[in-house]
C-alpha cells in the first residue's frame, strides 16, 4: 500500500517521522522537488500536444463528419 502525506510545515513533518519510527513502520520519504511525473501522465500529456499540434495544423473532423462517419459504420455493422 501507498500513502502520500503532505505535511504544512517542518515540525508536522518531524512529528510524523518521530511516529513512524515508534512504531515500527517501513516508510520512504522524498522531497516532494524530487518526485518525478508518472509515465501515464507523462504520456496523457504528450498525447495531448500531438492532438493540439494536428489542430493547429487543421488535421480534424468536422462535428458534422464525425456525426456522419458514425451513422455509417452503424449501418455497415448492421449489414454484417
């Protein structure tokens, strides 16, 4: 399991080390400057650049194509 627990000041934190050590508790502590992005947000991020890019580039449907792209392929999936 996982906790992140952000602590308001210098004494919260040592209060809460002092806990941890008590009682006996297996725990990692990092500098919240040195937690690095997870790849999934890294990649969400990333994905929405590129899809910015593509519109800025006018590389997209139209809400009319879409609707349109949509009811055909209901309708070759109903054929099947």
């Amino acid at each position: 399991m996982t906790i992140q627990v952000f602590t308001y000041n210098e004494h919260e934190e040592k209060a809460l080390l002092d806990f941890l050590k008590n009682g006996h508790y297996n725990y990692k502590s990092t500098n919240v400057n040195e937690l690095a992005e997870p790849d999934f947000l890294r990649q969400y991020n990333k994905d929405l650049d590129e899809a910015e890019a593509q519109m800025d580039a006018g590389e997209y449907l139209t809400h009319d194509e879409v609707k349109n792209y949509l009811a055909n392929r209901r309708k070759r999936s109903g054929e099947g």
